[in-house]
C-alpha cells in the first residue's frame, strides 16, 4: 500500500485543494499535477498568505516571487511535498518504524485507508498516511511527537484523480521574467564539502550527499550534508559565521533548526525531525585542520 501510494502521486493526474496545518496557522494550496509520455508537470499556488506559484517540470522548479517579475530556478534534489510524502524507496523503513494498517476514514468526500508509522525509538516522528482506496494516491497525511501530540498535517480539501489535465494549466509564462537560478553548476558538476569537517548522526540515518552548492537567493556556496532514515530527511549547512548568527533552537511545525558555530563557521541543522536529532546531529560536527 505504501508503494502504491508513492507512485500514485507521480504518475496519476490529479487537481484539488489541500491546507497545510502547523501549530496555529493554517496555509491553503492548489495542486495541478499531470503526467505524460514526456514526464510530470505540477502547478501549485498558495491560495492564502505570501503570494507564490511553483511550477515543476520534471526535476526543474520554477518559484514566482511576489514581485511578479522574479523566477528562482532550481533542481529539485529528492525534495519531497504533498501529496508525494512517501519515498519510493522503501525497503529500510520498517527498520526505524512498526508499520501498521489503522482504520478506514471519508477524506474529501472519498474512500482512505488509513498506514500508521510508529518510531521505533526517539529521533524520528510518528507518521499517519490515509491512502485513497481506489488509487492509491495520498489524501491526509499527519505527523506525531514522541506525546502523541499532532505536530502537523496536509489533507485534501476537494480532489479530482484521473481527469484529463491540459498542458496550458501547468505551465509557467516566463516571458518578460527574469531567471535567478541557484546555482551555475548542476548537482553533477558540485564540488564537494570543505575538507576536515566529521559529523555523525542518530541510528539508521544514512550520509546521502555532501555537496557544496549556492542557496537560492543566496550569493556564497555553502557546504551543504544531508541524511536521511528513508523518510525524514536532515540538512546540515556550514557556513562562515557572522555578527547577524544566533546560537540556539527554533522550530516552526515539524521542522526544528539549531544552529551553533564551530571554528568560526555557522553550523545550521534543520529537518522535519524532533529536536533531539538536529540537536545531535549538531552537537556532532568538528572540524579538524
């Protein structure tokens, strides 16, 4: 059920209306996603907030800023969003969580399944998926601390799965705009991460790339790590530290950054991951000359 989930929301066409729920806030989105000979193409618009469109074209993304006249261009590098949560690659996963079928669940006026996820220990959340019965794809998803309490959750509104899907819907007019990409170099062509750095992370989070590599709407390349236990994902970022770098913990839903300096360098860990991972994950990193 699980893969079946992951590939649904590649390879289907859907168009609906989701919120994103995290602590007292509420965003709400519209997602366009079609799929055809020539790969996926997916428009999404946030419909409350911070004016934004993104538009992806296979592993190209194209941000619209709120000035109407800027585009980010990005490499979209296994970054996962709703309704694609689920990794594709799933052979590891019940060896950091127990994995269950829960109940049966209306979600957007359909019939869901719903897959729990329990953490096997205290560096990883628990996590809810309810699977449409008919095709698989993801219609809510929550996410649970080490109390039980909701940390927070994407859920479909009203959905549409299957319908044909014109081309014109989900895809960016970039006339007249101008392209800031992040970065010269393609991920292929990254060079790698400053020597003398070692970090080390919890059990069963694996080292899947190091890299360093310019931020979006950044102008310096940073040294940027990441590790991942198959489903939560960390990055680490160094960088040179500055008068504007403040030490500590902050959190904003899932997602918790702690940041600490180490030989002059900001050492930046965030993820959707309880505190005590990117704090260990933090704690870890020296630098040797």
């Amino acid at each position: 059920m699980l893969q079946r989930m992951a590939n649904a929301a590649h390879q289907l066409n859907y168009s609906g209306s989701f919120v994103y729920q995290h602590e007292h806030n509420m965003e709400t989105s519209r997602i366009t996603h079609m799929k055809d000979a020539r790969g996926e193409y997916e428009k999404l618009v946030m419909l409350n907030g911070h004016r934004r469109q993104v538009f992806r074209n296979n592993d190209e993304v194209y941000c619209f800023l709120a000035d109407d006249k800027t585009v980010m261009v990005d490499k979209r590098h296994s970054k996962r969003s709703f309704p694609a949560l689920v990794p594709t690659q799933l052979a590891d996963l019940n060896k950091h969580y127990d994995i269950q079928l829960g109940g049966q669940e209306r979600v957007a006026g359909r019939d869901s399944r719903i897959i729990v996820l329990t953490p096997k220990d205290t560096y990883r959340y628990g996590h809810r998926f309810w699977s449409d019965k008919q095709t698989g794809l993801l219609l809510k998803a929550s996410i649970w601390n080490n109390q039980k309490e909701l940390v927070d959750q994407f859920f479909f509104s009203d959905i549409k799965i299957g319908a044909a899907i014109n081309r014109t819907e989900v895809k960016p007019e970039l006339r007249g705009k101008k392209l800031v990409r992040s970065t010269s170099e393609d991920m292929d062509t990254a060079v790698p991460i400053d020597p003398g750095w070692d970090i080390s992370a919890p059990p069963g989070y694996k080292h899947m790339m190091a890299i360093k590599r310019v931020l979006p709407g950044a102008h310096m390349p940073v040294n940027h790590i990441v590790f991942s236990d198959g489903l939560a994902a960390v990055s680490v970022f160094i960088e040179p530290a500055s008068e504007k770098t403040v030490a500590g913990l902050s959190s904003q839903g899932a997602v918790h950054v702690y940041t600490r300096i180490v030989a002059n360098q900001q050492i930046t860990v965030l993820g959707e991951v309880p505190t005590a991972t990117v704090v260990q994950i933090g704690d870890s990193v020296t630098y040797k000359q």
